[in-house]
C-alpha cells in the first residue's frame, strides 16, 4: 500500500517466510526479513520507516504484533505493539500513513481497532448485532482518513461502509438489494453457547423468523466446519429465507478445528485432537434440542467438503439424534485419502490430519473416519452430492460411502446420491445452476422435515 517495497511470501499452514525488496531498486536482491522455522507464521505490512508484523512465533499462536526498522528487522530489535492474548486472535494488521486498523477476533466475533500513530490512540468501532461478519475493502490509498469495510450478518444483507477514522463517522455507501419486499425486523439473530464433554464453550449463531418460538415445535437447519482454522462466517443469504419464511431456523456450530477462537481452536480440533470437532458439533445439537430450539426429529445437519466429514461423522457417532442430514462433496474417507500421495491435497495436509502411514495417526483417524465407521443401525434420511470434476475429494469418495451405508443400514430412510457431471469442488458455476442445486437440498430438506410432522 505504500508503494515503497515489494514483499514475496511462501507459506504452508504452519510455517512462513517472507522476502522484501525496495520498490525503488528492482533490480537489488532479495532479503529474507525472516528464516521459516517450525510453527512460526507472519505476516508484513510496511508504513514510514517501519515493518508492521504480525507474528505468533516463540508459541505465542493468537499472534501479536511488532515494528521493526526497515534498516534492522532482527527479532532482537522489535518493539511490542501489540501484545499476544490467549483469548484474542489477532487476524490482521493494515498501515496507512497516519494509522493502522487491526482485526482482532474474541470468542468468534471480529472486531476493529484503530491505532493513531502520532500519539497511539486507539477506539474500536461498534457493531449492532450479536452475530455478525466484518471485513475490509480494498483501501488502496495509504494517505487517507476514511477505512472502508463491509459488514453483513444473518439478518442485515452485505452493506459497504466508509469510516472516518477521525471524526469516528460512518457513511452507508451500498447495501446488497433484497428483492421481494424483505423486511430484517420479521428475522432475529442469537448468539448462543453450548458446552462440550470436556467443559469447553462453543459459541453457535441463529437466525430465525422473529415470531418463532422456543417450544420444540421448530424444525432447524444445523450446519458448520471446523477445519483448517477457518471460522464459519456469519453471512447473509436471500436464499435462506426460502427456509425462514417456512419456520425454519438455521444455526452454524462454530467447532474446535476452525479459527473463531483464535489458532488454539483450530489445535484443539486437528490431528490427534479431531473428535473435539464431532463431540462439539453433538453438544450443540443436543443443547438446541433441550433449550427448546427443536426437537430430535425436527433436526436437519448439513456440511460441505470436510464440514462433510463432520456430518459424516456424527451420523455414525449419534444417528438417532438427527431427523436427515445433506453433505456436500464430503471428505469421508480419510484413511485412504491421505495414504494416496498422487492426489493433489493429501502430503500439504497432513499438518490438518495427519499421516496414516504413522500408526499413531492411523489409529486415531481409523476412529472417526465416517467411511470406516459405518455400521448395522438405523440411519436418518440422507443426501449425499459431488461432482465428476472435484480435485479435491474425489467423486469416488461418496460414491464408496453410500454404496457401504446402503449396504450396512438397517432403516429405511432415503439415501440419496446425485453426482453433478460437469461441476467441480464448488458445485455448480452457473448462476442458474447454482441456485437449482440450492432448490434441491432444500426440497430434500422441506420434504424430511414434513414426514416429521
């Protein structure tokens, strides 16, 4: 953004190293600002005479972040900005002549700060909502007082904000269009926890019909992730309100394996530790039920690609709590899919999974793969979708999965698989299409949710 330095990254999830090159001397050579070393990832912005970096090194994981000079950038003579907490995770850091805003996410949400420079003052900018996603726009000008970011939530569509980082006034300059006369004030929006086996709290994000009521009597839509350290993002969807506007509720369980409470989340739901990723996802079903958000057989789970996993997963750890599940180009056959080095993913991963060809690893993930563990009970209704093209699970993956839970199921709920011949990892591109794809799951759905009454 300052213009003054080139900087030239290679990362793997665990690791960086980052190259810098004053832009004025193109042909100079590159400098390593630091050497990759195990479990130490950065990341670097640059204003003035200083490097900004945003570091977890030395096992600090949630991040801080330190200056440097672009003269000396050693580790031995960084100055501490801003600390690291175990309870914050610091997502990023972005410089500007007269300022930075970092973003900062505690349990789940993400929060804004801007830090003057001249004096170090700092404010956080509020949002509304309980349950909500905040994000940065491009804000290609280094010399400017005005911080554009968008914000969205499960009921307010995308809207587009300029903030004077001075004056603290924000300026509305777009909003998504909502048509068909959507009114936000019909929907609500909850931020909830449930509490895992071991005492921990996982927060879940709601959105309903305001009417709706906390009795039982409500069917809900229970979706989520937990991988990679990705937090599951609270976005806004028009095409949810098709299962709103039916009474419908629609939850997302932020579980350990994703980033919502920093990178210590994403270690408590990776390698070794993976079931804490489908004993939170139960513990959230089984909170909804019994607070009166749904019952047992009005509960609908769905998750795509490793969120697929995750479905699968619990399906076999707790069919009877579920009424009909959907997953979406699922990761279900861990084992055999990290034992095959030829595929594209699999040696990156094994810092997400681990590898089989350990026996510890084995052992471990022989006890949650969804392929592996089906057996002789009853199921619930399932719909299971991929594509021929996917490069990422590969179409024989769910093709396997369902031809062994046909095999081995001892109920007679629909199982129903539907391969797609010209997609690819993300369904289909069309815009049409897409939305067709959409109209199919939540048909499936409707249709499961009726046969519960």
């Amino acid at each position: 953004r300052s213009l003054a330095y080139l900087f030239a990254s290679s990362a793997s999830f665990t690791t960086t190293e980052v190259r810098y090159l004053p832009a004025r001397e193109p042909a100079a050579p590159w400098q390593v600002l630091l050497a990759r070393e195990k479990d130490h990832e950065y990341h670097v912005d640059h204003g003035g005479a200083l490097f900004y970096i945003r570091t977890n090194g030395g096992g600090r994981r949630n991040f801080r972040l330190v200056a440097a000079t672009v003269d000396d950038p050693r580790p031995a003579r960084w100055t501490e900005l801003i600390p690291h907490r175990e309870d914050v995770m610091l997502e990023d850091a972005e410089v500007f002549a007269e300022h930075y805003v970092v973003h900062a996410r505690q349990d789940g949400l993400i929060g804004l700060r801007v830090t003057q420079l001249r004096d170090g003052a700092s404010h956080r900018i509020q949002f509304p909502e309980p349950a909500y996603d905040v994000a940065s726009e491009a804000n290609a000008e280094f010399r400017t007082s005005t911080y554009r970011f968008r914000y969205q939530s499960l009921v307010t569509p995308p809207s587009v904000f300029d903030y004077d980082v001075v004056t603290h006034e924000r300026t509305l300059l777009k909003r998504t269009e909502v048509l068909g006369g959507y009114d936000p004030s019909r929907y609500r929006t909850e931020r909830v926890h449930a509490t895992a086996p071991d005492g921990t709290r996982v927060p879940l994000s709601l959105v309903c019909r305001a009417d709706t009521p906390r009795d039982g009597s409500s069917p809900l839509l229970l979706t989520g992730y937990g991988a990679y350290g990705l937090p599951y993002p609270v976005l806004f969807s028009s095409t949810r309100l098709s299962l709103l506007d039916r009474g419908v509720t629609m939850a997302i369980a932020h579980v350990r394996g994703g980033g919502e409470l920093g990178k210590r989340w994403h270690d408590e739901g990776r390698m070794l530790k993976k079931l804490n990723t489908f004993t939170d996802f139960i513990a959230c079903a089984e909170f909804l039920v019994k607070n009166g958000y749904t019952a047992d057989d009005r509960l609908v789970i769905e998750g795509g690609s490793a969120g697929g996993l995750l479905v699968g997963a619990v399906l076999n750890m707790r069919p009877a709590l579920f009424e009909a599940a959907v997953l979406r180009v699922p990761f279900v056959d861990v084992i055999n899919t990290m034992l095959d080095e030829s595929l594209p993913l699999t040696v990156g991963e094994f810092e997400e999974w681990g590898n089989p060809k350990i026996r510890e690893h084995y052992e471990y993930m022989k006890a949650y793969c969804p392929y592996t563990n089906i057996r002789a009970q009853p199921y619930p209704a399932i719909l299971v979708k991929t594509s021929l093209n996917d490069s990422q699970v590969m179409y024989w993956e769910p093709a396997k999965y369902v031809a062994k839970l046909r095999a081995l199921k001892t109920d007679d709920h629909p199982l129903l698989f539907k391969i797609n011949l010209d997609a690819g990892h993300g369904g289909a591109s069309g815009r049409y299409d897409h939305l067709r794809e959409i109209a199919l799951d939540y048909a499936f759905i409707l249709t499961q949710l009726g046969h519960a009454g």
